[in-house]
C-alpha cells in the first residue's frame, strides 16, 4: 500500500510533470498498485495489488494520479454494476466501461482508463455523454490488465472533452506522424449507417446528418459507402474470436468460483468452448485480411462516420446496450473516437463516432479537436 508521504511525493513531482496532477479513475480490471482489483466479481480478492499496470505506470509518471477505482460489468461482460446513469439513473450508462464513462460526466474526474472488446468505451461514452477513445489495437501495453480476449481487448479511455482525450495520448500512445493540419476543408468522409442486426433509430440519423453538414460547410467531401457485407462477416468475426477466447481465459475462474458467477457469463463460456477451432482460426484470418483494408473499405477517406450507438441509452439497468456499431470496428483494431453532439427528445445524449486507419490515432484526435469545436460553437444547432 502507498503512504501518504508517497502520495505527496507524487504531488510534488507532477507540479513539472506533464500531467500536473490531474486525477484520472481506472476501470477495475487494470491494475492499481495498493488497491485490490475485483473485476465487478464479488468472490474476487480483497487483497490489493502490488504494482500498477503499466498504463498507469505511465500516467503516474507523467504527474496524474489515480483516485480510485470506477465500477466494471462482471469480468468486463455483460452483467451490470451498480453505476448509474448521471443523465437520468432510469437509465443504463453501458457496459462494460460504465464506471469510467459515469465518473467523466458526473464530472468526479476529468478522464478515465477503460477497456473495449466489443463496444465498452464507445457505447458507455454515447450514453453518458462524454468522449470516449479507443486506440488502435496494441499501442497501449495491455500490461496489468485482466485479458478476456487476446485478439480483441484494448486499454482506451473517456475524457471530458478531446483535448483530455488528448493528453492522455500524448503519454500512452507511441509518437507517429500526424496530420499536419486540422483543416476540414478537403478532407474525405466516409459515411456508413450499418449495424450489425440493428439500424439507428431517427434522432441517431437526424445527429449524424447535422455533423455531415457541419463537415461540409467547412469543406470536408462526404460520401455514403456501402461495406454491408464486410461489417456483417466483421461482426460474425467478433463472435466467434471473443467467445472462443474469453470462454479459456475465464475457465479458471469458473472452477474456482463458477457458482457465484451470473448465468449469463456461464452461459457465454459454455458457448466460447463450443466454437470449433477451424471457426476461430478462419474468423482471425478475415481480421487479419481486412485489418489491412483501409483503403478498399474507407473508399481511401480520411475518417469513416457512423452511429455510435442505435439510440440513446435505454430505459432499465439489466440491458446494458448492443455493441452493433462499435465490434466490427473493434475486430479491426481501428482507433475509434465518440463525439457527443446533443440531447434526444428525453434530454439524453446522442452522438457519432469516428474511426480512422490503423494506428492513425493522432491524426484522428486531431480532426476530431477542429470537429468538437466546430460543433461547439454558438448557433451551430441540429438542422
């Protein structure tokens, strides 16, 4: 356990550290060095944890500090904690990054470390109003963190705005190449309204056309593409690859503890064992080809814009929310960015998401800054 002279020693440095002590909440499947890690699973150790995970590791040294824990779905699937909603607490705020997107828009910190299989930071960030960033798949050390599916699973966070989504970037991510400019005019948008077995309902679309004309009016070119069938074997993709993984990364667990585990997760890794290797091994090979695919599937735009979500959150906490719009995405380890935009007809927040190539990360972040304040600025208001 950490003392306080250690804590204040962490202040005292950060004071010329990047960060400055900005505080930041951590989902409680990734490592904090003094604090248990319990995975939103009730039979989990009390113990706490010697070291951080490398990612946090990182932010420390950078000066931020890590406040405390933000509640996670049971193993980082389905089954819900008890964090609710700050919009309105009839409501779900998501699965399974919902601590962390909750703590960003109840406004207890300024950002938070999440985690994304299918859809768990982008959907949470949706729901509950605030940015969400998913890197691209490996630039982020998984070091520290409770892996359910090797070739899926990747460290992101919510932020209140894209300049914190940002900072935290500037310290975890690798450097590479960025855009050089944040210009919209000329740049190419790729637009698609597809889900997997869902389609967004009408005020989804309605913020998704408002953004498209923003784009436009500051010079961007924007184009429907249809990839229907691609994001289908995508999701199909999903399936398979993170049921077949998470049912062995979960089996000890299951044998230690399987009777205080939900039905639902039992359920899911009884499944994960039934899928054929020949299944697995030939959905990984679809991500390997397609992960490459930018230019085939983007029709070689900048960014590709689309749903978040389906809707706003739903009504009720035991249906967390379907990642339709967000595991295809996931499978191909683009880096994905959610923007709110604006309330829905019950004052919830809806917004549209953004994806770029593959380890594209920075140029993402930094259209998507010039996107924000576009969006921000006064009058600018759904047509």
């Amino acid at each position: 356990m950490r003392t306080a002279e250690e804590l204040d020693a962490d202040v005292v440095t950060s004071a010329s550290a990047p960060l400055r002590a900005m505080p930041f909440g951590v989902k409680d499947v990734i490592n904090v060095g003094g604090l248990p890690t319990k995975f939103g699973v009730a039979a989990s150790s009390d113990q706490p944890v010697r070291f951080d995970s490398a990612c946090v590791e990182q932010l420390r040294s950078a000066g931020a500090i890590p406040v405390g824990k933000t509640v996670t779905a049971e193993y980082a699937f389905r089954n819900p904690g008890p964090t609710r909603n700050p919009w309105n607490i009839a409501h779900t705020p998501g699965g399974s990054s919902s601590g962390s997107a909750a703590a960003v828009a109840a406004g207890m910190v300024p950002a938070a470390l999440s985690t994304q299989t299918g859809g768990s930071i982008i959907r949470p960030a949706a729901y509950c109003g605030v940015v969400g960033f998913k890197p691209s798949f490996g630039l982020v050390s998984r070091d520290g963190l409770k892996l359910t599916s090797e070739s899926l699973d990747v460290i992101g966070w919510h932020a209140a705005s894209v300049d914190y989504a940002k900072v935290l970037a500037d310290v975890l991510l690798p450097k590479m190449p960025a855009m050089t400019t944040r210009e919209l005019r000329g740049i190419q948008v790729a637009i698609t309204l597809h889900g997997s077995a869902e389609r967004p309902d009408p005020e989804v679309v309605s913020t998704l056309r408002h953004v498209q004309k923003t784009l436009e009016r500051r010079g961007a070119h924007c184009v429907e593409i249809s990839i229907d069938k691609e994001l289908d074997l995508l999701a199909r993709a999903h399936t398979a690859i993170m049921k077949y993984e998470f049912a062995r990364n979960l089996a000890p667990a299951i044998r230690q503890c399987g009777h205080l585990l939900s039905a639902s997760l039992l359920n899911n890794v009884e499944e994960g064992f039934a899928v054929p290797d020949s299944l697995y091994f030939e959905m990984c090979a679809v991500q390997r080809e397609l992960r490459t695919s930018w230019h085939d599937l983007s029709n070689g735009a900048d960014l590709i814009l689309t749903p978040s979500a389906s809707g706003a959150a739903p009504l009720g906490q035991v249906h967390t929310g379907a990642p339709a719009f967000n595991k295809m995405w996931s499978v191909l380890g683009w880096p994905c960015l959610h923007i709110p935009v604006g309330v829905n007809s019950n004052n919830l927040p809806i917004g549209v998401q953004l994806i770029a190539d593959w380890h594209h990360d920075f140029s993402l972040l930094e259209l998507a800054t010039t996107i924000e304040e576009q969006l921000n600025q006064k009058g600018d208001t759904n047509d």
